[in-house]
C-alpha cells in the first residue's frame, strides 16, 4: 500500500482500484464519481491554508472551503494522487448516499402547555421558568434551519397573516441558486395575485406557475415539507390545529442536490448545507436550530468519520443546536455483532435475495484482534481463508463477484474495516446464503460488527439471520456532538420498532440522547392540506423546535445567553421523561427518555 493510500479511506481506495464497470454495478463505489467529466467529489481534512490546491485549478481542481478546516473539493481521476500528497491534507474521504428516514404528537410532547396561545386553541399549563414567571414561547428570534428535500414555500403554514413569507433563505443545491426573502414574497405576490376574492377562496391554491417562474424551488418528495411543519410550522391552513413547535421562528431552507438527478443526496451535500445555515445564522446574530432528517449505514459508528467530526466541529461554531434522527434500521436486519473466543469459529449468515443487483458487507473489529474469514458460498463452496493483505482483493463465485479491501486505522479511528462488495457478473448476485465463518488468531477484545446498506436500498429478504438491532442508529446520528433522536409510538407509549438503536460502536456514547413521537403523525403536506407521517424523520423536527424554545427563552428573552449547544442539549436531557417497561435509564431504544420541555428552575 502506497503512503498515500493511508491519507484516504478504505471504500475510495477500493473505488479506484476498481473498474468503470465494477463502480457502475456497485451502489457504493460510484457514488461521488462522474464518469463524464471523470472527476471525484471529495471530502477533505486540512490543516493550514488550500492556496497550493487552488492553485491546481487550471488543472481541473475545484475547492470549496467550510468550517474549521475541512472542504469539499472536485478534483480530476488523474490529479488525486496530486492533490492526496499535499502536505496540508490530512485525510480524504469519498461521500456517501444519505437516506430521509420515512418508515396527537405535539400533546404528547407536552409543547401545548408552554406555546402562547393560537386563535381559540387552549393551552393547558405553562413552562414554570427560572424567574418564576409564566411565559408563553413560539421560537421567535430563533432560525430554525431545515435541510432536506426542499419545502413547499406556498404553504400557509410557512406565511404570516399577511401571506409574507416566514423563509429568510432557500438554497436549492439543484439550481445552485440562493433565494432571499424578498425573492420569496415576490413569488408569493405571483401565486396570490390570480385569486379574485382572497377571503373565499382556499388558502392553498393559487397561480403556481407564474411564482414558480420567480422562484423555481419545489418539494417533490413531501419530506421536507412535513419535517419544516413538525418543527415550526404555524398551522396557518388548520386554524391552529396542526400548528408545529416552534411556530414563530424563521426559517432557512436547504434543498439537497441530489447528483446524479434522480439520485440520492450525498454527505457532500449535507457538509456543504450545514456550514451555509450555520453561517448565514450567525452572520445575522442569531441563534439557529438544525434539524437533520436522514442518515446512512456506511461507518465505523463510532463517531469518527469526517462527516461525523465535521458536524462535532459544526456544534461549536457560534449559537447552535443540530440535531439528527437516528434512521429507520432498527428492525431491518441489517446489523449483527458478537464476541469471539479462543478456539472456536463463528458463522455470521447472510440471505441474499434473489434479483439483488448489489449489495455490500461491512466487518469493522479492533486492530489488535486477528481472525481469518472465509467466504462461504450457497452451495457450500469456500472461498479463502482471505489472505489480510491491506489493499484490494478479489474473488469469484457462479454469477458474482465479490471486491474485498482490508484496510488499515484512521489517524482518527482505532478500528480496522473490512469491505465486502458482491457485484454481479451478469444481471444479479447469486441468491441464497452466504456465510462469513471467523477463525480467531490472536484476540484481545473479540468484538465484531457487520453491517448492510440501508434497508430502503435492499429487497426485505436480504439480511443477516442471526441479525442484532442494537447499534443500527445511522450516520451522522452517531456524531457527540449533535442531539440525536429516537421515535416512539405516542399512541402506545412503546418503543417504535423500526427506531435505529444505540449504543455507538466502541466508544458506547449513548445515543439516541431522547426520543420523541414518530409514528403517524399529522403534519403539513407538500401541495396543501395535512397527512400522517411515520418514521424518525418526523421525531427528530420535535426536538429541533423544541430547542429553539429553549433558546427564545434563554438567548433572545434574555434568561440565559449561554442557552446553546450541550447546554440546550443536557436541558433536554434532564427534562426527558422516561416511558413504561423499561428499567433502566438511558438504555439504547430511547436514551434517556421521552422529550419534555423541561421544568426550568
């Protein structure tokens, strides 16, 4: 293995040892890559300046710096070598595919009580505060940032009384193109201006084609827009009844690219998304809540990749709160885990259903601990055992191939991955069960995991037999320095299957800090009108608007400038209410319990 291989993790090694063909077949090893201009999206660790990189821009190379030292770069195939060798380049990771976890509410979170009243809703009770006086909050003064699949700005619940507009910023990463308030409301202007009698007619229907000609920014998925409601929506459309948390605070909007068209966004994306709301809050002077509704299960889940040490170092720039969902993995089977003894092997199977067009296998293990594995295939054909050697192997069986990388530690992680790609040799991997048979060497901890890609990617039948839900939250969910969410079923009280589950991996952080209500949940729809919503996409928006409570009250109604980051986050904490039938106390289902706004005193 070359020096500078080390500056760069394991799956884009592998990506470039691979061929065109194996990377289009992959559904990871492409990601990043556009094959017609041949040039890699990367993640980039520096220390110092970039000026030699840029000063490769003639060559191809494009930089885009963001916070505290790291940057996203597009640099030509021919030129990472080049670019991998600076000095000032530390660490260099390809971007992965992100998935918005899909799979009553505000009562039970116990926001009315503390909400000023809307119209004739009556509120039940009030935040007693450190002062001692009853005060009403709405999350006025507060940003609450959204990045995800866009927003649907024409939606009542996303404008004031006078029909303006409650977005400070929409940048839609597919136009490449930034959108103010004023562009907005001009927009507005447009879409209002075809109704004749504004009293009767709907709020929800108006001349979109002539305000989509101004800002031409649209949510085709719903998500965003039903996660932007959850949090800060104010219920316009409902008369109050759907309104959402924080239902004063503005908002900025992110719409995630997705490259290619069609396609997944990329971490890439989300770096880039959070450095713009962080900044454009602080450039403002004002406090911002982040809500992050998506994740993957490529990584360590310990913390260390450089998304995840991004959004640690996110945290700590000026007056914020970001905050993930922990996925929907929890009952996918896509995870399994144990512990290795002396003189005895352990087969780890995996059903691979028929029509699979890729998948991959992650194995991630101490260092110190050696084992061999040998791929079994499904008719019983042994392949190994693997010779470790870091760097690219390959291997082939009946109609699949499979791409195998050892890899070595991170200058920021202790743990060694090992990466199984099945590619098909023809249309699809050969079905059945293979298993992954461990015959230990020399064992210090014994400890292992695997991991599969993201359940919305596989069909239902491929997964691990044997699987184990805890440690399925996904990333960037495992990073300590945001709030991190689990769901829960508000109806039941009960834990939500499909939450993604803690501990970390290695570190056992826990995590999800808290959960909150996320299943069927009644929030704003993209094109009008409300609908029901399941999944940790649309609990993680709870405790985003919470936060941005708790900073109103603290930062900008002046009880507590210092209302921000861990504080906002061991506020909550304390606050958590613990749900029945379970014994202790953070566990890995639900943290440290349900999100309450919390007695301040």
């Amino acid at each position: 293995m070359d020096v500078v291989d080390q500056k760069r993790e394991n799956l884009l090694n592998l990506a470039l040892s691979a061929t065109q063909e194996e990377r289009l077949k992959s559904e990871n090893l492409e990601v990043g890559y556009d094959p017609a201009d041949k040039t890699w999206e990367l993640i980039l660790r520096y220390s110092g300046n970039l000026d030699r990189l840029r000063e490769m821009s003639a060559r191809g190379v494009e930089v885009r710096e963001l916070l505290n030292g790291y940057a996203v770069a597009r640099v030509p195939e021919g030129m990472l070598d080049a670019v991998s060798n600076l000095s000032e380049i530390q660490y260099v990771e390809k971007p992965k595919r992100l998935f918005f976890a899909i799979h009553m509410a505000r009562a039970a979170s116990c926001l009315s009580g503390i909400q000023e009243r809307a119209g004739a809703r009556q509120t039940t009770g009030r935040l007693r505060l450190i002062n001692g006086l009853d005060q009403g909050l709405s999350g006025r003064g507060v940003i609450v940032g959204i990045i995800d699949s866009g927003i649907d700005y024409f939606h009542p619940d996303f404008r004031n009384e006078d029909g303006s507009t409650r977005i400070l910023y929409l940048w839609d990463q597919d136009r490449g193109q930034v959108y103010e308030k004023e562009d907005i409301n001009r927009a507005l202007e447009a879409y209002d201006g075809r109704i004749t009698d504004q009293e009767e007619a709907p709020l929800n229907q108006g001349n979109r084609t002539a305000a989509l000609a101004v800002v031409p920014s649209a949510d085709s998925s719903g998500h965003g827009t039903a996660v932007a409601a959850i949090a800060a929506g104010n219920g316009r459309e409902s008369g109050g009844v759907y309104r959402g948390v924080a239902y004063e605070s503005e908002l900025i909007i992110v719409k995630l690219g997705t490259p290619p068209a069609g396609s997944f966004p990329h971490t890439t994306q989300l770096m880039e998304a959070l450095d713009f709301v962080i900044k454009q809050a602080a450039s403002l002077n004002r406090p911002a809540a982040v809500n992050l509704s998506f994740g993957n299960t490529y990584g360590s889940h310990d913390g260390t990749s450089l998304l995840e040490t991004f959004m640690n170092e996110a945290a700590n720039y000026s007056r914020n709160v970001i905050v993930a969902g922990t996925g929907n993995e929890g009952a996918a089977a896509g995870h399994t885990s144990g512990r290795l003894t002396e003189g005895r092997f352990e087969d780890i199977e995996l059903s691979a259903a028929p029509f699979e067009t890729s998948f991959s296998v992650q194995l991630w293990k101490s260092y110190a601990d050696q084992f061999t594995i040998t791929i079994i295939a499904p008719d019983g054909r042994s392949i190994g055992p693997l010779e470790e050697r870091l760097g690219p192997q390959r291997a082939e069986y009946g109609k699949t191939r499979i791409l195998i990388y050892y890899g070595k530690p991170s200058p920021y992680s202790r743990a060694q991955e090992v990466f199984f790609d099945f590619i098909p040799l023809g249309d699809y991997v050969d079905s059945g069960i293979w298993t992954f048979r461990l015959t230990p060497v020399r064992l210090v901890t014994g400890v292992y995991d695997f991991w599969l890609p993201s359940g919305r990617i596989l069909n239902p039948s491929t997964r691990f037999l044997r699987p184990v839900p805890d440690t399925t939250l996904t990333i960037p969910s495992t990073a300590a320095g945001i709030i991190s969410v689990g769901a829960y079923n508000d109806s039941t009280l009960a834990y939500a299957d499909f939450s993604g589950r803690g501990f970390t991996r290695q570190t056992r952080q826990v995590k999800p800090d808290l959960a909150a209500p996320g299943v069927d949940i009644i929030t704003a729809r993209a094109q009008g009108g409300y609908g029901a919503v399941t999944g940790t996409s649309f609990a993680a928006p709870f405790v985003t608007g919470s936060a941005a409570l708790l900073m109103q009250w603290g930062i900008i109604d002046g009880q507590d400038p210092f209302l921000y980051g861990e504080k906002v986050k061991a506020y909550l904490i304390r606050g958590a209410r613990p749900l029945p039938g379970h014994a202790l106390w953070p566990n890995e289902q639900l943290g440290y319990g349900e999100d309450v706004i919390i007695r301040l005193h």
